[in-house]
C-alpha cells in the first residue's frame, strides 16, 4: 500500500465534505464552492490512482480525463455564477426558495 | 388478400372514416354531415347484410393484422359476431335518423357525429373481435367515444355523469386487461373458439381460472350492468335520447352482455364453465338484477331513469339465459340481446319524443299525453308490452325460451325470477299506459314545440315506429330463416356439443 | 455574506447527514483502499503508441489524438456554457469596477508575459507538461486582467468576429476531423505523418478559443448586445 | 461504394448546426429546420445501415477500445436515436413558431447542442466519455430552462444545475473507481473484465444514484416538476420526452453490461443485484404513486403534466425486478410511447398558455373549446399515458403486465394498472373542462396553425404506435442489447 493511496482517500475525503457543504448551505455561491470541491475530491482520485504503480511513469489516460474533467467544472461553473446572478436580479437573493434540506415538494 | 380477408374491416372502417371525416367538417356543413352518416350506415347494412348471407353459406371472413409477436388483431366473422353486428347495423340506422332530427340546430354537432360514429365504430369491433385482445381493443374504445356524448351538453350534471361512468369503466377495463393478460400468459392463445380453449388446461390451473373467470365477468359487468356494478347507468341519463337509445339498446350494455357470452362460450367453453362450478353464481348474479332493479325502477318518476333501470333489469335476462346451462336457455338469452334492443330503443325514441316536443321528463307528467301523441305512444305502448313478455310481441319469445331452458336444466327457481319480473314490469309500465291512455290532460304542456304536419318532426318519429313495428314482428315471425330466433338456434348448435 | 442558510437546518437532521456522510465515506475509503496496489492502467498502449501519435507527451497524446474526441466534445461543453451564459441576457447583473493606477500598470506588465508563457506552454505541451488547456487558460488570465483593468472588445469585432473565435476550436475539430474521414478514415484518425501537425493545429485554435470563451464568459453577457442595449 | 459515416453524421452535423445558427443569428429559424430535417433523414440513413448490417461498432480515431473511444449501435441505442430524431423534429418545427427571435436566437443553437449531446451519448460505448455528453446535455438543459426568465424558471434551473452537476459528480466518481479497477473505460471491456469487489459495489452505487437523481425517480424527482413546468413548452416537452430518458438509457446500458456479473460466483452478486432491482422496483411503484397523487392535486396543467413524466419514470423501474427480456422491452416501448405522448401533451399545454395566457385547470373551459386540435392532442397523448388501446402506452403496458405475471411478480403489474387509473383520473380532470362553456374574459392570444397541428401530428404518432409495435420490437433485437432470448 503506498502513499499514493493517501492521496485518493483525501479525494474521498473531499467528495464527501462538498456533499455536506451542498446539502447543508443555503446561499448558492457556497453550493457552487461545494459542488466545485466535490470536483477537486474526484480529480485527486482519478490523478492520484494514475501514479500507483511504483517505478513506472504514472498512466497519462486519467491526466487527460482530468483535464477535460476541469474544463467541464470551469464552464459549469461560470453557467452556475451567471445564473446565480440572474437569480439574485429576480427575486433578490441567491438561495432557491425552499429549504435546502426540504426535497420534498407539495 | 381477397374480399373475404377485408370485409371485416371494411365493416369496421365504415363508419370510422365517416368518424374521421366528421370531426374535421365545419359545424355548418349540416347537410353532408347528414349524408355521410346515412351513406356510411346504408353502407354498413349492405356490407353486414353481404356477410351474413355469406356466413349463412359457409364463407369465413378474417382479418387478421400483427399487433404484438405473436398477438393478431383479428376481426372475424362467425355466427354469434353476426348476431350483433347486425343489430348495431341496423339499429345504428334508424339512431342516426333520430339523432339528425333530434340535434338540429344545437351546437357541436361534429363533435357529436364524430364521437356517435366512433361509437358505433366500437360496437361493431366488439362484435367483430375475433379474439380476447382485440375485443378489448374495441372495448376500451367504446369507453372513451361514449364518454364524450354522455357529457356532451356541458352541464355540471353531465360532467359528474361522465365522471362517474369513466370510474366504473376505466377500473372494469383495468380487471379485463388484468384478466386477459393473466390468461394469455397461461394459455399463450386468446382466440375465441367454439366451446372455448381452456379445457385441456391442467387441473392445478383451475383455481386461477375461477379468479380469472371472476374478473372477466367483473370487468364486463360494468358496461353489462349487473348489480352491484350498474351505478353509472341511471346517472348517465343526462345525455341526449339518442344517446341514451344507443348506450341501452346497443352500444355499451350490450357491448358488456356480448363479452360475458364471449367469455362464457368462446373463451371458457359453456361446459367447463359448469364445471368449474362458475355459472351458477353467476345465474344468481342475474337474477338479483332482475330483481332489484325491476324495484328499483317502479318507484321512479323520471321517465328515463324508470327505463334505466329497467334496462339494468333486461340486460341481465341475457346473462341469467347463458348462466342456466342447456340450449334452450342459451336461445333465450342470445335472441334478448336483439328484442331487448329493438324493444328498448323504442321506448328512449318515445321518451326522446315527449321531451323534445312537450318537454315531458316525469311520468307524473304524462296525463293523456296518448291523445297529443298518439303514434309515439302508440309505439311506446307495444315496446312496453314487450317488455312485460305479452305475446305475441318480441319480449314473449325470449321469455319462453328462459323460461323452457330453466326446466330443462332444473332449474326451476328460475321460473319464479320471470314470473316475479314480469309481474315488476308489467307494475312500472302499465301505470305509465294508464295515465298517458286514459286520464285527461292537465292542459298545457310543460314546453310545446311545434313540428309542422305531424304530431312531433318526422325524423323523430319515424324511427319509434318502425322498431316497434320491427318488435311487433320479431315476435310474430319468430320461426321465419334469418329470424334472430332462428339465428340463435344455429349459434346453439356450434357451442354445445352433440 | 448572510449566514441563514446553515441555522435554518435542524441540529438534528445536520447531525442524521453527519451520520449518513460518515458511512458513505467509510464507503469509498474502503471501495479506494480495496482497489489493486499496482495497476498500470493504460499507459502501456499509450506509451506503445506514441510513436505514431505526433507527440512524445503522452498526456497530450490521449488529449489530442488518442481521445481526441473527448476534447472535442469538452470545447462544445465550453462553446455551450457560453452560449448559457449569453442567453441568460445578464447585463445588468454584473457591476463594473474602475480599475485603479496599481491594477492598470500590472496588466500593463503582466499582459505580454502571459501570451509569452501561454505560447510556450502551447508549444511545450507537444513533448512536455503543457498544451492547448494551459496555454488556453493563462492566454485567458491576460484576457481577464484586460476586462479588469477597463479593455473591452472593438464594436466592430464584437458581432461575427469574436463568434468566429469563439466557435474556431470546435469547427476546426468538426471540419478537419470529418474531412479525414474522405480518405477511407474514421472521425479524427491522423494519417502518423501528419499528427504532429494536426495536433499543433488543434491545440492553436483550442488555445485560442479557450481564452476568449473564458475571457468572455467573465464578461457575462453578449458584448454585441450589450451595445445594443 | 463509399460507406456513409451515419454514425458521425448525427452527432456532427447538430453540432455543426448549433454553430451555424450561432454564428448568423438572423438566419437561425432557416439554419435549425434545415439541421433538424437533415438530422431526422440522417438516423433514417443510420436506421438503414444497422437494419442492413446489424450491430456496428465505430473506433473514432481508428484507435479502438481501450485506448479509443467507440462508438457502437444495436437496437437499444438506435432506438433511443430514432425517438430523440422523431421528437426532435417535432420540437423543431413546433419552436419555429413559438419563440420570438429575440429569443430563438439563444432556443437554437443550444437546442441542438442539446440534440448532438444526446445522440453522442447514445451511441457512446465508453463511460467517460457518455460523463462528457452528459454534462454537454446538462447544460443545455439548463440554459433552456433559463430561457423563459423571470424568479422561477431561474431559480428551478438553478437548481436543475446543481443537481445535474451533483449527478454527474456521482456518476464521474464511479468512473474512477471502476477504470482504476480495470483499466479500461469502455462497456464492453468492462462487461468481460467486472467481477464482484468493494470498488466495483461502490462505483454501482455512485452511478445508480447519480443517473437515478439525473433520472429523478421518488424520492429525486424534486426538482423536475418546476424545471419542467416553468420552462418554455418545447423545452418542457423535450426535457421530459428526452433528457431524463438519456440518463435512463446509461442506467439501463450500464445495469445490462456493466452491472451483471457471469463469470465469477453467482451467488453473491446476483443476490446483489436482485436486492437492487427490487430497492428499484419499489421506487418506481411509488413514484408511481406519488407522482399520480400529486399530478391530480395539481391545479396548473403544467405542473400536472411534469408530475404525470414523474409517474411515468416509476413506471420504467419496474421493468428492473422483473428482469426479463420482454420486460425490458416494454420498458423501452414504454419510453418510447411516453417520449411521443409527453410531447404532444406538453405542447397542447404550450398552446393553451399561448391562447387564454394562463394554465389554471379550474379555467380552461375558457380556452379549451376553441382549440379542439390542441385539445383533440391533449386527448389523444392522455389514452395512450393510461395506457388503454390502441395506443403505444398500451403496447408497453401488455408487455410489461405479461412480464410480470410471467416472472410470478404480479405485484408489480397492479402497480401499472393504480398507475393507469391515476392518468386516466389526471388526465379526464382536464378533459371535463372542455365540455363546459363558458365567456372567455379577455382577447385570445394567436395560436399559429403549426404549433396545433405538430402536437396533433405527436399524439396520432403516440396512438399508432400501438397498430405498429412488431416493427420498433423486432428493431430492438439487433445486437442482442438484453442478452440472447431463450426461445
């Protein structure tokens, strides 16, 4: 077991720690921060495994997945903002009008 | 592909091109809207009329088309499809007459043509229907081009009409499908087939069969009206007379009446069905009809629920001639699925009349209404009589023939239902001759209409008089070839075996 | 920034996520400690293929030629949000900061020495760390620092122009992708002798897409309409 | 005879498409129809192909998995295909005439952005890329919710993002574990290498859940209703006729290939796997449930028509406890009858807001009347969501009843007839209404003739579907998608 593995729990770590942070927060620009950072946890993972085998050049094949991988998270992240904005012009503040917890509508 | 593979089909799109072609005509294109109707139902009769000499004659019309692997839609034409295929012809007719006459001038008559065509587009597959799906194809059809002219005055009592008839027969057909499927998978074949196809199952199966046999006749009960299961019919009355004629004398009742001798014959097979102890309860069944709702309807004052429930009552004659098994009664039954018919579409013309023309809805209305109307009552008069079974009228021969199919099968309790019935018919219609024959007229009527030279338009009239004339001779030509009587005894000899 | 939104949730229901977060990440600790100490993946058919890949970076490889196709896909998803963007119709919302003396030398200063490291990245990238995706988004970074410091795009490039740049990464793809199909090829197959041209084609147009989308897609809004209204 | 690229045509050809439209926003009505015609002649070319030579598998880059990604086509994808082209043409025509170009400028290209998304994701065979199309789908869908502007449709595509990025995470995460177990993104790679394991367990439980959210199957159908409900009605038709569909086609591909395991003790995964069908199968019977509940509570057809799309995803669960390959196919008819049924319906919809400018049930006896080909529409496309004949949605409901008596499972069967009765209550709700007359109170909007006829045309297509239903289930069998029929 090497030390590569730290690295892909930390990734794990993050996923799970975006997850509460979307669930939990109410103001959009944190859902984005989170969303962003359950991202980052998955990137470490993909990058991360990449390197386990020791002595050899790390697989190139995840690197690339990531990359696109953070392309996509950049353009969703600037719709996400730009439609968080466009929320706060309408009603006047950045949250979705129910409680973040509340999944059940009626 | 010849003639003998698309008559069928031709018979069904006859009248669900006119359907189709109605729905997109403008509403003020009257007079060919009249025309296709008539066309398409002259038409229809023609092409019934082909087939039944051709059946007569040992021809085997089939359409067959793929609808699932493994699965046809097949219309076909055998001797029990030919009995209800010509009385919807036939009927459809003279309801189409009725229903130009009745409807001029209101609104939305496309919509009404359209749906009434599509209506009778479903009761001529129910006929058709040459297997267990297809039937209920048709089936579902009639549900939903009946729902429209039910509801089609827009009232707030025609919508809750309608509600209440889509519950009933959306969850009746949700049993059927249920049923069917559940058949299929242990069968792998929903043909009907004389005396049915499910005897050569193995006997583990049979429990399975009672459950399915009890939601077949559960779904079909519905439409067919048997108590507990009839709630809908009376409510329905809102809806126009030629709409009430066409969903009690032919279309939806007896799109239910004709399931259950489908189930019954051709799925089941009369003889397994007594096996399976099944008809029995399902004679009981019947007979609480008759007699519930024979009480039901002496105490109403509006015309046409008495006739509603009335209907409840007939309807359950046919089932109760197939439920006591043995020839005879199977005579009885099948040959009331036409005299009930004609008879009862008699009475809803009648009553259609006296609304139209006088405005009368109640019977404690009807004072002398005979000396206003006489042609009208007097047809009224005959299909109440033959209601009641007075020979020599239509009515009689089916009763007899119950009557005779009980002693021969033993099962003499069956008398005393007929008689007890006869007794409630001749207690909710016989009042109703007195007071139009015999008392004076209080005046005025509740609201006079004039229809130019004769006592009401002529297109009202017509068509009363002549199903009672039809009624009268029904019954007295009983035994003549191509009777429905005689026609019932050629279906007998195919279901029971020699 | 307002802090409802954390105290409207129940202590309890925090508490029953807490709980619910902590076994799904025991979950995927286990499912990462679980997987095979040693696993090469597929570095061995990339490093096999590199040869006839056009580069010696093998990142850039599986980027530009041997899933060139997701790259492909992923300039859409750029292009898409853009066009998100615009469609949102949203500008108003961005409130406009007047650059001060310090902000306005620095990019001064910092403008030519990104488009200086961004091409060398995009050069580099062909047998180094590096590439169209680095270059793009440092090429983007002076792009940004532009808006910041008060630059905004000529009016006459603003309509056709800027949408040809904006669109230039995916059409190049599309097109030269299809059009090596004609010779009895698949989508995106580069004849060995011509990848390395290719890829260096691709990654220029992708370099210069990606920063005017990011540069765009800060700005916010359409800068045609944004005249318009 | 040079063999035609059917494959690559439908993806690049919406793609180059949305550029085009963008690129010359005045032209972009012409530019669109002009794409979406030649999009729907193009899967008729790739319909074609497969018929004629069966299953095809198509290396971009002439790679070849794993290095490559392919592309590969079998019944199941094809059929996915031809339904996004069929509704996809129909949306197009019907958006010609409802968006303003103030509007139709930004409708169009990210319409067929959405549109080459979701044909790249059918015919993807690798699990990585189908991430990418499915963030490519994400957004589109999104900004097209956006479209109509004003607080809600903002806030419900604010939060039809998060949840589609939240999906796609899971589903990402999943792709990571599985390819750092196996080395190789590809399904059919994966369907021969995939063998029982932790990672393998918890990557099945990242994906179902991320695709089940994007799916929004109960409990995660939360944000559907006021995506689908606030958004412009071409949009509302095409995210529920489509775009969830898309994530119920990986699920299904991946719960087929990926998921089953042969080669290793059966034991334990398949108890696995039948715990997770029945976990499924339970959620579609009460999404069946609530979604029926909740659409007759509704008071907006709108709303009553998103809940009607949640019922009829419970509905596509239940195929997964029975496990069958009839079973299977009824699920697919099912979608597909539903994809043309909901189309049609939510168009109607469209054109009654377009006429009486309001979508209260309580008021539509206002409006309906004096649509009957919008109505007609709505009637039509409601039979066969009841699923009573003829109809496609009765197709698919004779199947799947047969596949669960057959498979002993009965239960499940009388969930599709609760199911069936719900609709059919939803559904004369609105129909009632278009019996009684009443004034309309204010000056009708313009219903342009196109946008009646096309959800019309959608509706008869729904109701045909149930005359032609050998044709779209023998398509289904190319390739053997649900593995090879005993018969």
């Amino acid at each position: 077991m090497s030390y590569i593995f730290l690295y892909a729990l930390v990734g794990m770590g993050l996923f799970t720690l975006g997850l509460y942070a979307l669930i939990i927060h109410a103001h959009l620009l944190r859902k984005i921060l989170a969303i962003n950072i359950m991202g980052s946890g998955v990137f470490l993972v993909l990058v991360a495994l990449a390197a386990r085998t020791e002595g050899a050049a790390p697989d190139p094949v995840p690197h690339a997945m990531v990359i696109t991988g953070i392309v996509v998270a950049v353009s969703a992240t600037a719709l996400a903002l730009a439609l968080m904005l466009r929320v706060r012009s309408e009603t006047g503040r950045a949250e979705l009008d129910e409680e973040p917890l509340s999944k059940f509508d009626d | 592909m010849n003639w003998d593979t698309w008559l069928p089909l031709l018979i069904v799109l006859s009248s669900l091109l006119v359907a189709l072609v109605i729905f997109v005509l403008p509403e003020d294109r009257s007079k060919t809207r009249t025309t296709l109707n008539l066309g398409g139902a002259a038409l229809k009769i023609v092409l019934v009329g082909i087939m039944v000499w051709g059946v007569f004659n040992g021809h085997h019309y089939e359409t067959r088309l793929p609808l699932l692997p493994g699965l046809d839609l097949v219309l076909r034409a055998d001797a029990l499809s030919m009995l209800f295929v010509a009385l919807s012809a036939g009927l459809w007719m003279l309801t189409t007459v009725y229903a130009v006459g009745y409807l001029e001038d209101s609104p939305h008559r496309s919509r009404f043509f359209g749906f009434f065509s599509l209506c009778v587009t479903a009761t001529v597959g129910v006929a058709l229907a040459g297997n267990l799906i297809t039937f209920l194809l048709f089936y579902e059809l009639l549900t939903l081009a009946t729902y429209p002219l039910i509801v089609h005055r827009g009232t707030e009592a025609a919508r809750k009409a309608g509600r209440t008839y889509l519950i009933y027969t959306l969850a009746g057909g949700a049993l059927l499908l249920l049923a069917t499927i559940w058949l299929y998978t242990l069968t792998g074949t929903l043909e009907f087939t004389a005396r049915g196809f499910l005897s050569t199952l193995d006997s583990s199966h049979h429990p399975v069969l009672v459950i399915i046999f009890v939601l077949l006749i559960t779904g079909l009960g519905v439409k067919a009206a048997i108590f507990p299961l009839h709630g809908w019919l009376p409510q329905a009355m809102v809806a126009p007379a030629p709409v009430s004629a066409l969903l009690h004398a032919v279309a939806v009742v007896k799109a239910g009446a004709f399931g259950i001798i489908r189930v019954v014959y051709d799925v089941f097979g009369i003889e397994f069905s007594a096996s399976l102890g099944v008809t029995l309860p399902l004679a009981i069944v019947a007979a609480v009809t008759i007699i519930y709702a024979s009480m039901r309807a002496l105490f109403q004052d509006d015309l046409k629920r008495r006739l509603a429930f009335s209907t409840v009552s007939q309807v359950s004659y046919i089932i109760l001639g197939i439920a006591i098994v043995g020839p005879m009664a199977t005579i009885g039954g099948m040959v009331h699925l036409v005299h009930q018919g004609v008879m009862k579409i008699t009475l809803f013309f009648c009553a259609g009349n006296l609304a139209e023309t006088l405005g009368i809805h109640k019977i404690s209305e009807m004072n002398g209404v005979g000396r206003r109307m006489p042609w009208t009552m007097a047809a009224f008069t005959i299909g109440a009589f033959g209601m009641i079974g007075a020979p020599p009228l239509a009515g009689f021969i089916s009763k007899w023939y119950l009557g005779l199919g009980a002693l021969e099968a033993g099962q003499d309790w069956v008398i005393f239902v007929l008689a007890g019935s006869s007794l409630l018919n001749a207690g909710y219609f016989l009042p109703i001759l007195y007071v139009s024959w015999f008392k004076e007229p209080a005046g005025s009527w509740p609201a006079e209409r004039c229809f130019g030279r004769y006592e009401t338009a002529l297109a009202l009239l017509a068509p009363p008089v002549i199903t009672a004339i039809l009624a009268l001779t029904l019954g007295l030509l009983a035994s003549a070839p191509f009777s429905p009587l005689e026609w019932a005894r050629f279906i007998t000899t195919l279901e029971y075996a020699p | 920034m307002n802090n409802t939104g954390e105290n409207t949730i129940p202590l309890s229901l925090r508490l029953l996520l807490m709980v619910l977060l902590t076994v799904m990440a025991v979950g995927l600790a286990y499912a990462v400690l679980s997987l095979p100490a040693q696993a090469p993946g597929l570095s061995v058919y990339a490093v096999e293929n590199i040869n006839i890949s056009g580069v010696s970076n093998p990142v850039t490889a599986v980027l530009l030629n041997y899933r060139a196709y997701d790259t492909f896909l992923e300039l859409g998803v750029l292009l898409l949000a853009l066009l998100g963007v615009w469609s949102l119709g949203c500008a108003g919302c961005q409130h406009q900061s007047s650059p001060g003396p310090v902000l306005d030398s620095l990019s001064r200063l910092l403008v030519p020495i990104l488009i200086m490291v961004s091409g060398y990245l995009l050069w580099a990238g062909a047998h180094a760390p590096g590439g169209a995706f680095q270059a793009g988004s440092v090429l983007g970074a002076a792009g940004v620092l532009l808006l910041l410091a008060g630059w905004r795009i000529h009016a006459g490039l603003a309509g056709l122009p800027l949408r040809i740049a904006l669109v230039l990464g995916v059409a190049v793809f599309a097109l030269v992708g299809a059009v090596l199909i004609l010779p009895g090829g698949q989508l995106l197959a580069f004849p060995p002798a011509y990848a390395g041209g290719l890829i260096l084609l691709f990654e220029t147009v992708a370099t210069l897409s990606i920063a005017i989308s990011l540069t765009a897609l800060f700005l916010g809004a359409d800068p045609d309409e944004e005249d318009a209204s | 005879m040079i063999e035609m690229h059917w494959v690559v045509i439908v993806i690049l050809l919406p793609l180059t498409g949305a550029v085009v439209c963008f690129l010359w926003p005045r032209q972009t009505v012409v530019s669109g129809l002009i794409t979406a015609v030649g999009l729907f002649a193009s899967v008729l070319g790739l319909t074609w192909q497969v018929l004629e030579q069966g299953a095809l598998r198509y290396a971009v880059g002439g790679w070849g998995a794993p290095l490559g990604i392919d592309l590969y086509v079998d019944g199941l994808s094809l059929l996915m295909l031809i339904v996004t082209a069929v509704v996809g043409l129909a949306i197009s025509v019907y958006s010609s005439a409802y968006f303003r170009l103030d509007r139709a400028k930004h409708f169009w290209p990210l319409w067929l952005f959405l549109w080459a998304a979701l044909n790249a994701l059918f015919l993807s065979a690798d699990i990585f890329n189908i991430y990418v199309t499915l963030e490519l789908m994400g957004l589109a869908a999104v900004a097209l919710v956006a479209l109509s502007g004003g607080a809600n449709a903002l806030t419900a595509a604010m939060r039809y993002l998060l949840v589609s990025l939240l999906g796609s995470l899971f589903y990402l995460m999943g792709v990571a574990l599985l390819y750092h177990s196996y080395g190789s993104v590809d399904i059919a790679i994966l369907s021969q290498r995939v063998e029982s394991s932790p990672a393998v367990w918890v990557a099945i439980g990242l994906m179902v859940a991320g695709l089940l959210l994007k799916t929004a199957l109960f409990p995660l159908h939360f944000w559907l209703p006021p995506a689908h409900s606030s958004a412009p009605a071409p949009v509302s038709a095409l995210l529920s006729a489509l775009v969830v569909k898309a994530s119920f086609y990986i699920l299904l591909r991946l719960w087929l290939e990926v998921f089953p395991l042969t080669n290793t003790v059966p034991g334990q995964f398949a108890l696995g796997q039948f715990g997770l069908a029945q976990i499924l199968g339970l959620l579609g019977a009460a999404a069946v449930l609530w979604g029926g509940i909740q659409a007759l509570r509704q008071t907006r057809l709108k709303l009553l028509v998103a809940y009607s799309t949640v019922l009829q995803i419970g509905y596509l669960f239940l195929a997964f406890p029975l496990a069958s390959i009839i079973g299977w196919k009824a699920a697919l008819y099912l979608l597909l009858a539903h994809a043309v049924a909901k189309t049609a319906m939510f168009m109607a919809a469209g054109n009654i807001l377009f006429y009486g400018g309001h979508d209260r049930i309580a008021d539509l006896d206002r409006v309906a009347q004096r649509l009957p080909l919008t109505l007609s529409a709505f009637g039509l496309a409601g039979i066969s969501l009841m699923g009573l004949p003829p109809s496609g949605g009765f197709i698919a409901k004779w199947l799947l009843l047969e596949a669960a008596i057959r498979s002993g499972q009965w239960w499940w069967g009388l969930m599709l007839i609760v199911g069936g009765l719900l609709t059919g209550a939803y559904v004369f709700k609105v129909i009632g209404y278009a019996f009684t007359r009443s004034d309309l109170p204010h000056e009708p909007g313009f219903v342009p003739k196109r946008m009646e006829w096309v959800a019309l045309v959608m509706a008869l297509l729904a109701i045909v579907l149930g005359l032609f239903a050998p044709l779209p289930l023998a398509l289904l069998e190319i390739g053997s998608p649900f593995g090879e029929s005993l018969r």
